[in-house]
C-alpha cells in the first residue's frame, strides 16, 4: 500500500507551520521508501486534462511535424524524442515510448530557438510547470526540514534550476515497433532529479520498495505520486532514499506526464559534511551540469 498525504493546498501559500507539517508527515517515508500521493496538492483536474489533450494532439501529428523539435544537446535536451530514440540504460534496445521535454534553460549553455519555440504546442502543460514547480519547491523544503538542514538549505542552489516536464506517450504497438526483448516500456532507474512529481492517465508504472520488490502504481485522478531521485539521495547520503522505477510492458496507449525538479547547471553534488558523521559518504560527488550532459548524450547518442 503506497502511502497518502494530504497537503494544506497549493505549495506557494503555506506557511512555515505548515512546512513543518508536511516534513512531519513525509519524513519517516522519505526515510524508508523515497515514495508517496499526494492529495490536497491543489492542482486542478482539469488542468491536467488539458495536458493530456495537448499531448494527445501533439502525438497525432506526422513524423516530420514532431520531429522538427528533436531534442539534442543543441536544445538543452528539450523538445521530443521519437520512438526508438532513448537508449535504455540497462539493455541494448531503445525505450518503448514517446518523449517531449519542455522546461528552463541554463545560460551557461547556447539554443539555437528561442525556448519559446519548445513550449508552442504545450501552453497548457507550461501552466502545470510553474505550478508543479511550487510543489517541488514545497516539498523539497520538508525534505530539508527533515534532514535537520533548515526549510532554505536547496534554495541557494535553485537560482536558475533545469526543471523538466517530460510528456511521454507510449503506444500499444510500441513495444513491438522497437522489437523490445524485454518485459518493460521503460528500463528500471532513478531520476536524475531531486525529486519527481507524476501523474499517468493509465497503470504502467511500477515503483521498487527498499525490500527489492516491484508493485503496481495505481491510477488515482486527483493525487500526483511523488518520488525521491538521485541528488536528493546523493545529498542526504542515502538518509532520505531514490525510489527505483520502470514502466511496464503496456498494451494500450498509455499517458505520463513527469515533472522533475532540478537544481541549477553546474551544481556539484555530494553527500553534506554534516550527514556524514556518523556514516563515511557512500556516493561520489555528480556535477548537475557536465555529468547530465554525458547522460543525456549516452542515452540519446549525440
Ligand atoms: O512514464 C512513466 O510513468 C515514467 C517515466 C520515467 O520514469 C521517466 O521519464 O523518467
Ligand atoms: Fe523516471
């Protein structure tokens, strides 16, 4: 059974009290499991319907109309990712899905457009950004609440954050137009996020418990599962836990829509001096900057 937390309403208004409510209520799960709902989010339905149609829109148009956002180093990987063109990170085939990213950019780094041009077919899905970016942000301060860091400690290191919408599509025949050999849509990982915020209009997605088994996440309307990914974990030193994921094999069109909230380009992520007292650090430091573009290069071989 996943667990549920009701939240005091939309993220940008709560209080410091209420801050402190919502770490009281996550942080023994984001010790254990790194995953829960949320309920009480105040995110409307509809909005999210909205995004559902917009992708549905998008995904019916003709190869060469989609494939004029490829995404690539050149676009800071936003933009869409046709079939077959993520590699999986854990066989030699390619992931059974659909892809479109829309999101900031960093200045560090050139676009050839203007990100506007990335947004044009969502503007829906622009909206539900901005707003899954307050949530991020409001549950990112309980983690740090949690951790003992205070409610700012992620601030200084989200000036301008590479947050990321994915909008994924994964066909019925999908599966079979990749000739997949394996028994999944997407190969089990982490995010390298800090934490993820998702919502899909069908089942699919399967979550690992810290017990190694997989279960079935279920498709609740109104809340938004939410999970723990790599920096929060690499941060923290394993204290609050990245929670593991796939897609299953799925044999009806099937929708997902994944925020992840990320720090700034460049950002060098360890484990913090202060929880590493008690135990050595147990991950080596990741740049949010260099090592995310070797990622993203390696699995969209650019
Ligand atoms: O489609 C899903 O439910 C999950 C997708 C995912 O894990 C990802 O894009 O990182
Ligand atoms: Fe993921």
């Amino acid at each position: 059974m996943i667990p549920q937390i009701r939240l005091p309403g939309p993220a940008a208004g709560w209080t410091s009290k209420e801050r402190q409510a919502v770490a009281d209520d996550i942080g023994d799960i984001c010790r254990r499991e790194g995953f829960f709902f949320v309920r009480d989010h105040g995110i409307p339905v509809g909005l999210i319907q909205d995004v559902y149609a917009e992708m549905r829109t998008f995904y019916r148009l003709p190869s060469d109309e989609k494939n004029k956002y490829d995404a690539a180093e050149e676009s800071q990987f936003l933009g869409y990712r046709g079939l077959g063109r993520e590699r999986s990170r854990t066989h030699s085939g390619t992931e059974a899905c659909e892809q479109f990213r829309i999101g900031n950019v960093t200045g560090e780094l050139t676009l050839p457009e203007s990100v506007d041009f990335y947004h044009e077919p969502f503007p829906k899905s622009l909206e539900l950004f901005h707003r899954l970016t307050d949530l991020g942000d409001g549950l990112l301060a309980a983690c740090a609440i949690d951790l003992g860091l205070g409610d700012d400690f992620f601030t200084g290191y989200l000036n301008t954050p590479l947050h990321r919408l994915g909008l994924n599509y994964y066909g019925a025949s999908h599966l079979s137009d990749v000739g997949s050999k394996v028994n999944y849509a997407m190969s089990p990982h982490i995010d390298l996020s800090l934490l993820t915020i998702l919502h899909q209009d069908e089942p699919g997605l399967d979550v690992r418990s810290s017990d190694g088994s997989w279960s079935e996440v279920p498709t609740e309307p109104d809340t938004l599962f939410v999970f723990l990914a790599d920096y929060v974990q690499r941060w923290s030193n394993g204290r609050h836990r990245a929670a593991p994921h796939r897609v299953s094999a799925v044999r009806q069109d099937r929708m997902s829509i994944q925020y992840k909230h990320r720090p700034d380009y460049g950002v060098v992520v360890a484990p913090l001096d202060a929880l590493t007292q008690a135990e050595p650090p147990k991950y080596a430091p990741l740049d949010t900057g260099s090592d995310y573009v070797a990622v993203l290069k390696s699995i969209l071989g650019t």
